[in-house]
C-alpha cells in the first residue's frame, strides 16, 4: 500500500511545484537483499551434498597424490582442492587455448565402462616445470614463457606418462564410495581440435592447486555429467543393497538368538557365614537373611542384574515375578555382595 500523505507534506509538494524548486525525496536507507540469480535456462543438474562427497573425494586424491609426486620429484609439493564447480563444457573449453594439453580417461565401474571420457588438464608451466625436474633439472620456469608454446614429441613422450600417472591415482580417491577405475586414454595436444563432450553438456570442474618450491600452477579435472548421474545411482544402488543385507544378516542373527539357552539366576539375598557354623547345619535348619519375605528377588543374567521380580507361585510351582528390567548398563553393574 501506498504511503498516505499529510496535509503539512502535500501543501510542501505544491508550493515547490509553483516555485520550480527541485523535489527531493528522502532516499531509502533499507539496504536492498541481495539473491542469487537462478539461470532457468541452465538448471543445477547436482545438489550441493553431491558436490561436497566430490570435494571430499578429491581432497583424498590430492593427499594421495601429493605424498606420491613428492617421491616423484624429489622436491617438497603442496597440492590442495581449490573448488568444485558445475558448468557447460564449452566454458571449460573455452578457457583452453592452442598448445594446451588434455589427457582422456574412460571411468569404468563393475562391468560397465563408459564412452564419454573424463578430462585431466595440467597447467603449461606446472607440466614444463615437473619435465625439468624428471630430467635432472631444478623445475625453473622461464617468466616469458609464451602462451602458445608447443610441446615438442619428447615432452609429449613424458606428459603421456605424467599423465597416465595422474589418471591411475584417481579411481583410489572413490574406495569409501565405489570400486571405481580411471583407464587411461590418450594425450590430445591441441584440444581446440577436438570435442569429446557436446558443448552444451553439464559437467563439474574439480580445480585443484600444485605449489612447488619455484613453480605452481593449476590442476582441472573434467568430469561428464551424465558419467556422474550414473556414477552416483550406482553409489546409491550398492548402499541399498549393503543396507538390505546388512538387516538381512541382523534378523538371521536375532534368529538364531532366539533358541539360545542361558542360565537365569534367581537371587534371594546374599549373606555370611563362618565355616564353623556352614559346617554343623542340617536339615531343618533356619538362616537369617534379615530380609522380609516380600523383598525384591534379583534375576541375574551373565553374572549381571537384569531384572528384579517377587517370589510366588504359578500352577502350584514356585515362580518370580518380573518387577522391574535394569535396560541400562549402569542398573546391570549394581555389586552383587551384601544383599
């Protein structure tokens, strides 16, 4: 609703209108929400859970691969999960210039390998830097590199089995989820010329950061949406399965419990005596417990109070009433003695 205004304000309104003077209005202090915008057009294909699980995964890898290069490289190297992030191919694409190189990995699972490749990319200095090093130098970088350097067929020969070393250390990263494995493919050395994935198709880029002592660099992990969509319902297909056995086994085991046999003790009382007088009893004989005949009755099972019943008796037999069940184990560690 409108704002109604006094008398005192539009009387204000009317004689600046008649004056010419400037109308100002006071401004409003209220600072505007700020909300994320939602692209309708580009819809979210995976939740933020799912997202998470892959940070978690390759923040495994990355500690996996971080001990590994640094044996590697005989150098000290950091390597840590800088984003996780849902996008269109053709924007990771687009970041990749000629002289790049992409190494493709097939994700197999169980019996089903997949057609569409995942992609590993490697930042240019970073891999110049790690051939340096495997070849006796000390990993330095010229600061003038040109961006469109092309790798010659000996670097090629060595990328290939830095990349193949890359790719094979990541299916260990998803053991907590999946047996999964990452087949190495092949070195593409102008990716500008290929297309693995349609351009317009979904998939998450797992950014991840490699420090070493003179050179760092980026790390990406390209990974097909429609890859992920069936990695993750088989995930949630074996938990399914894990769970139906998992209480499967449980009823089994409640089962065969059920025809155990165990001693139930029924406990009056406990009292002393000295040996002298255990040694002149007789038939007929009377022991104080002290205790009145209506006193609780202690049901032990294992050595351990469990219940705690009267005496009386069923069907002319004598027989324990269950009064009270200890369910906690600090009512079951009660001292047996002096009662």
């Amino acid at each position: 609703m409108s704002e109604v205004l006094s008398q005192s304000q539009i009387d204000a309104l009317l004689s600046a209108a008649r004056s010419g003077e400037k109308i100002e209005t006071e401004e409003d202090t209220s600072k505007d929400k700020k909300y994320r915008k939602y692209d309708f057009r580009s819809p979210r294909k995976f939740t933020k859970d799912r997202l998470k699980m892959l940070d978690s995964i390759f923040e495994n890898y990355s500690r996996n691969l971080n001990s590994r290069i640094n044996g590697l490289m005989h150098t000290s190297c950091e390597i840590n999960v800088e984003s996780a992030e849902e996008q269109r191919y053709y924007e990771f694409s687009n970041a990749l210039i000629e002289g790049d190189v992409l190494a493709l990995a097939y994700i197999k699972y169980g019996e089903v390998l997949e057609d569409t490749p995942a992609l590993l990319h490697i930042s240019k200095p970073l891999l110049l830097s790690m051939i340096d090093r495997m070849m006796g130098g000390e990993g330095e970088v010229d600061d003038e590199l040109d961006p469109e350097y092309t790798f010659t067929d000996l670097e090629l020969k060595i990328l290939e089995g830095l990349s193949e070393y890359f790719v094979e250390n990541l299916g260990e990263s998803w053991q907590n989820y999946i047996q999964l494995e990452f087949q190495y493919g092949r070195v593409e050395p102008n990716p500008t010329m290929i297309q693995p994935l349609g351009l317009d198709e979904i998939v998450v880029i797992m950014d991840l950061t490699a420090k070493f002592p003179n050179c760092d660099g980026h790390i990406s992990v390209c990974l097909p949406g429609m890859v992920l969509t069936n990695v993750f319902s088989e995930i949630s297909r074996l938990n399914t399965a894990h769970k139906s056995q998992d209480e499967a086994a449980g009823k089994e085991i409640f089962e065969s419990l059920k025809t155990t046999e165990i001693d139930l003790i029924a406990e009056i009382c406990r009292t002393k005596l000295q040996l002298s007088d255990i040694y002149h009893l007789n038939v007929g004989d009377v022991i104080d417990l002290k205790r009145p005949k209506s006193s609780a009755v202690h049901i032990n099972i294992g050595g351990r109070r469990w219940f705690d019943g009267v005496m009386g008796i069923h069907n002319k037999n004598m027989a324990v009433k269950i009064g009270r069940t200890y369910y906690g184990p600090e009512g079951r560690n009660v001292e047996q003695d002096g009662r």
